[in-house]
C-alpha cells in the first residue's frame, strides 16, 4: 500500500486525478470504478479541469459505480445517478451506453447484481477503482462484517452510515436503509485503487485500514492485500498514523528508486 500525505484537499484531489489521468492516457478505453460521496468531489473537478483544458478524453472510457440506495428513482436528488451525472458524467464526454450505476429500483436485485458482476468482467475488468473510506471503515457500502470476498449484492445500511446520510435527506425516515453494493472481492479485482480520505472525522477509520489488521471489521483493511492500493490523504485524515515518517519518507525518495 502506498500512503501519500498531502497538505491540503485540493492537493489531495489533484495527486490523486492525476493517477486517473495517467491511467487514460495509457489506456483510453479504459475501465474506471466510480464512488460517490464528498470525498471525491475534488478529483472529479480536476478530471473536470483536464478534459476542458488539457483534452482528457473520456470518448472511449466505461465507468461502473459502486453502489445505489435502494428505493431511489435515478432522478432523485440524494441518488447515485444523479451524483454522478451532476458532478461528473454531464461535463465530460462520456458515451452514455458507456455508464453503468447499480439500479436501485430494479424487480429483481439478484439477477441485476449477476448481470453487474458480468458487464465488468465483459468490459475487462476495471482499470482504476476510485474509493472513499467511511467513518466505520466501510469502502462501498460494505459495512462491518462484510465478507472480503463478497460480490456486488444488496446491503443492509450500518446505523452509522445511516446517520452519516442523513444530512442529505430532509426527514429521518427519508433515509435509506438498504444499498445495492459492489463486494469487496470485486473491488480487489480492480488493477488499481486510489482510495481517498480527508478530515478528522476519518483519522480513525484511515489508521484501522492502513496499520490495523485485515479484518472484515474494517472492510478498507482488505487493502492491505491488494498488490497496487494507493491512498490519498489529507493531514487531519492522516493524524492517527503511527508510521507516518516512513510513508513522507518512502515518497520522498520515490524518484531516486531503481526502475522496476
Ligand atoms: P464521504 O463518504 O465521501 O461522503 O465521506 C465516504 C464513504 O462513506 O464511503
């Protein structure tokens, strides 16, 4: 795992696009996982920044999303779909065959879950999987208890989780409780992670994922075990960090290392 300590969100954003970017440059049909939630607003602005002003193209990219409440229409405000289209999809120029969002309203979530599963590993697998941590350790919405090896399913919300949504929605009872979710199997599957963090109120959640032990108590810990996982982080999101010094240390020399 490779923690990468910056000073400010936006720097945070910024390193952390810019490993997207690299990775469509390389590869412009590739594949990318998208997450939703505050913490990655920033990297998707620069992703933004770069299509109007540097021709980042998007013409050929498919994306898959993590996860969807359950029991909200795409047009819904607080749904995924409309995140996504709002601060991402509308401003690039993704073809729209090319998006793929879990459905929160489908008749039949095992079958829709077993298609899911099948259009990643039709598309080839994804490329780069964008990740933010939540304040129980949760990526996606797999939430405590997880199974690392699960497969994209339907999800009982986690009271924290409910709680930490709930700023979004005008009443309690407006709240989802249940989230179609990408596993945590499918999520290892990803080439590469950028998992992003800021704040204090994820310093906890940061530390238990890159210092803690693998467990499904911490489903972020599971990316301890994938072979190209990069976290981005901003200082009070690193606070709790006990081998910080070697994390500044390891990028610091980074350039002078041999090539692989
Ligand atoms: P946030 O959510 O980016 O809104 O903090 C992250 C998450 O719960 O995965």
């Amino acid at each position: 795992m490779e923690v990468v300590v910056l000073p400010t969100y936006a720097e945070m954003s910024r390193a952390a696009a810019a490993v997207v970017a690299e990775v469509l440059n390389e590869k412009p049909n590739a594949v990318l996982g998208m997450a939703t939630g505050s913490t990655p607003l920033g990297l998707y602005q620069e992703l933004v920044r770069k299509h109007r002003e540097e021709g980042l193209d998007f013409a050929q990219v498919s994306s898959f999303n993590l996860d969807e409440y359950v029991g909200l229409q795409p047009t819904h405000p607080q749904s995924y779909h409309h995140f996504m289209h709002e601060n991402f999809f509308k401003h690039v120029n993704m073809a729209p065959g090319n998006i793929y969002i879990p459905s929160g309203t489908t008749s039949n979530y095992q079958a829709f879950c077993q298609w899911y599963e099948r259009r990643i590993e039709e598309c080839g697998g994804i490329d780069v999987q964008i990740l933010g941590i939540g304040s129980d350790g949760h990526i996606a919405f797999n939430e405590p208890g997880s199974s690392l090896s699960s497969r994209t399913r339907l999800k009982t919300l986690a009271k924290p989780t409910i709680d930490d949504n709930a700023r979004f929605f005008e009443r309690p009872a407006d709240v989802p409780i249940y989230a179609i979710t990408m596993g945590v199997g499918t999520i290892l599957e990803a080439r590469t992670l950028v998992l992003l963090a800021n704040g204090k109120n994820k310093s906890s959640a940061v530390a238990a994922m890159v210092e803690g032990p693998v467990t499904s108590m911490v489903t972020a810990s599971a990316l301890q075990m994938h072979p190209s996982a990069r976290v981005f982080l901003d200082e009070p999101a690193a606070a709790e960090l006990k081998m910080r010094d070697y994390y500044d240390w390891v990028m610091k020399k980074k350039p002078g290392a041999p090539k692989t």
